[in-house]
C-alpha cells in the first residue's frame, strides 16, 4: 500500500512501532459523491524513557507523509499534515505519539 511505501525507512530503532490507527471519511460533496476527505491517525510507539525519540519519529512521519501525492487502485491521494501529539505511556518506560493528517481521495 501506498502508506507503507511513504513510511519505509521511519523506523528509528528495532524496538519502534509505527501503524496506521484512526481513519474516518467522509464524502466531499453529495451524499454519494465517490470522493472523500479522509482524516488518518498514525500511531508511533517508542521505547524511551524521554519523549525526543519519539518526537524523531513523529518528525519522519510528518516529512514521509506531509503534502505527499500517491495513486493506487484507481484512486488519486493528497496528504496535509494536521497535528500531533506525544504523551508518556502509562507503564513510563515508552512514549506514544499521534500524528494527523487529512487525504483527499479522488476517484479516477
């Protein structure tokens, strides 16, 4: 898939995690109107005890996938950043970061 192609090479050490988390969509005009506004979630895990790790991550992220332009399966993807977050996980030996971003997807 296309995202995975975009993320190859984020990974900052063997022990990260980056995955694909919230999506929701919706239609760009009428109700059954093919294209979509898509909002993505990607989720980045750290195994740190600081948060720069993961606002490295979160970095690589924003710069694989920020105003980014793909096609596949008969559709054609924008990519805007939107906002991110990192927080301290509750065991505090790793951080969780979300990274945000708004596709239009134009049916072909």
């Amino acid at each position: 898939m296309a995202f995975h192609t975009a993320l190859q090479g984020v990974f900052r050490q063997d022990a990260d995690i980056v995955m694909i988390g919230e999506m929701r969509s919706q239609p760009l005009g009428a109700k059954d109107d093919p294209d979509r506004r898509i909002t993505v979630t990607i989720v980045a895990l750290t195994s740190a005890e600081e948060r720069a790790p993961a606002l490295a991550l979160m970095e690589q992220i924003e710069t694989a996938l920020d105003q980014s332009r793909f096609a596949a399966g008969g559709w054609k993807f924008g990519g805007t950043f939107i906002d991110d977050e990192a927080a301290l996980a509750e065991d505090g030996t790793s951080y969780v970061g979300s990274v945000v971003f708004e596709f239009l997807a134009l049916k072909d």
